[in-house]
C-alpha cells in the first residue's frame, strides 16, 4: 500500500498514513462544531501504527466529551487546523481529519453520529445558486 499523505493549512505539521483508511465518520456534536467552526467534523479512522507525523509537532488539546469519553485533539500550533483526535478509549486508532488528505477521493463516507445535535443549515440545498470558484462576495 503506497503511502497516503496529508498536512494542514500552512503545510508545517505534515503525515503519512501506511495503513487503511476507515469510513469516514460525520459528526455533529456541538463540540465537532466549535473545533472546526463548521456544521459538522469529518474524520477518518486509521490504525494509530500506520499514523506518522512526518514533519513539524502538533499541539494538543484534551477534554472530556458529551460522550464521557476522553479526547486529545491534535492542531496546528501556527494555522490552528484540527489534524488528528486520539482516545485513551481506542488506543490503536486516531482519527484524521478528513480535509487534510493530499487526495479527498480516498475517503468513503461511513456514518453520522449525534444526528440530534445537527444544525437545520448542514445540508447544502441544491437550489442555491453554485459557483466554480469564489462567488464574488469575497475578495481572494
């Protein structure tokens, strides 16, 4: 299996993956929220051996869950992009972010969690008027 690789934002905390990607995992849990300032997290399980930080060193944040269960969520000290979440409760397993990875068309939607939590907005209408690049509300 060749090597998958990703990075964050500003490219100074880079990694490799050498094992299988699991199903990518939605989450709307208010927490998932607040950490990535979107509707939901999208991350990807992968075997914590097959998971190497290449280059730069993540910082790190831990709490408890609405879950109970504990969480170390793993940014970018200089962007702030979430890269990975770590659990004493899956040991073997971290979760990667999903946006972070060189190729996106390696990951397979899975399931959503904390569906209740979801917030009405975090299903695009088709209707909405789509554009290719910026809509020209913002300059770039």
């Amino acid at each position: 299996m060749p090597n998958i690789t990703g990075h964050c934002l500003c490219n100074a905390v880079r990694f490799t993956i050498s094992a299988a990607l699991g199903p990518a995992a939605y989450c709307h849990c208010t927490d998932c929220r607040r950490v990535t300032g979107s509707a939901f997290n999208i991350s990807v399980p992968v075997a914590a051996a097959g998971f190497e930080i290449a280059a730069g060193q993540p910082k790190a944040y831990t709490m408890t869950a609405d879950s109970g269960t504990e969480l170390t969520r793993h940014f970018c000290g200089d962007c702030g992009a979430p890269v990975y979440t770590s659990s004493p409760k899956h040991p073997d397993t971290v979760y990667v972010k999903a946006g972070l990875l060189d190729d996106p068309s390696l990951v397979e939607p899975g399931h959503q969690s904390w569906v209740h939590s979801a917030v009405p907005w975090s299903e695009i209408d088709a209707r909405l008027p789509s554009y290719d690049k910026a809509s020209g509300q913002y300059e770039d």
